[in-house]
C-alpha cells in the first residue's frame, strides 16, 4: 500500500519533516530529503505495529492528490512510500479453496510473468486486499 507523506522542506538549520496524513499522530523527520523519506518508512510501520498491538484497524491510504489542496500542507513536498500492510494482518492460515480450472490456469500464468507476486497464494490474498481496501 502507498501511504502519502508530506514533506516540509527543511534547510541549513532545520531537518526536513515527515506527516503521514492517513495516519494520525504519525510524523518523522529527516536531515536530507532521502533520509525524510527513509525514516518515514519506518515510522509508518512502527505506526502499523502499534495499532496491531492495540487491535485497531489498519487505515487504508488515500491517493496524495486527496490532501495536496489542503492548507496545513502548503509549501509541502510529496512523497508516496511502498509499505507492505501483509505481515500486519495476522499469521498465514492454510485453507482449501475451489476454483475452475481454467482460471487457476490463468492465475498461474500470470504470477509466473510477474515477480512481484511470489505465488499463486501471494497473488490471492494482495488482489483481495487490494478489493476489500478499495474505496468506493
């Protein structure tokens, strides 16, 4: 999932500031513009853990066109940051599921021709994630 980060530039004197606006309270710093962005990955997912731990909900992300308008992050540059939300969803649980042949097939192909999916399984449950997070 790409989480929208909005970067306050920062200068000789000031790092530059991380807001992760789909994630409240959740915020990072950086003194270069690369290492903004680095550690703003690891503040989302040390956000994500937290809210695991206290069993709330994982908020989906928001494209960052949704705040780029939004006053309080004027002047602001804009990052997206590749987190994957998977491993904060619980443990892997084995499961028998019924699918036509010729789909399975088709499913099959198509993660071979595309590494970003390391299986048939891999393919399922991010192209159901993807579903069930979409917003309407």
């Amino acid at each position: 999932m790409y989480y929208p980060i909005a970067v306050e530039p920062g200068d000789d004197q000031h790092a530059y500031g991380v807001i992760v606006p789909d994630l409240p309270g959740c915020f990072s710093a950086g003194d270069t513009l690369d290492e903004a962005i680095r550690n703003a990955r690891e503040a989302i997912e040390l956000h994500l853990e937290g809210l695991v731990e206290d069993l709330d909900v994982i908020p989906l992300a928001s494209s960052a066109q949704a705040h780029v308008g939004k006053p309080e992050f004027a002047g602001h540059l804009w990052a997206l940051v590749d987190v994957d939300i998977t491993r904060y969803l619980g443990k892997a649980t084995k499961i028998n599921v019924t699918l036509p042949a010729n789909l399975l097939h088709r499913i099959d192909e198509y993660v071979a021709s595309h590494p970003e999916y390391d299986s048939r399984s891999g393919f399922l449950a991010k192209t159901a994630l993807e579903k069930l997070l979409c917003r309407p």
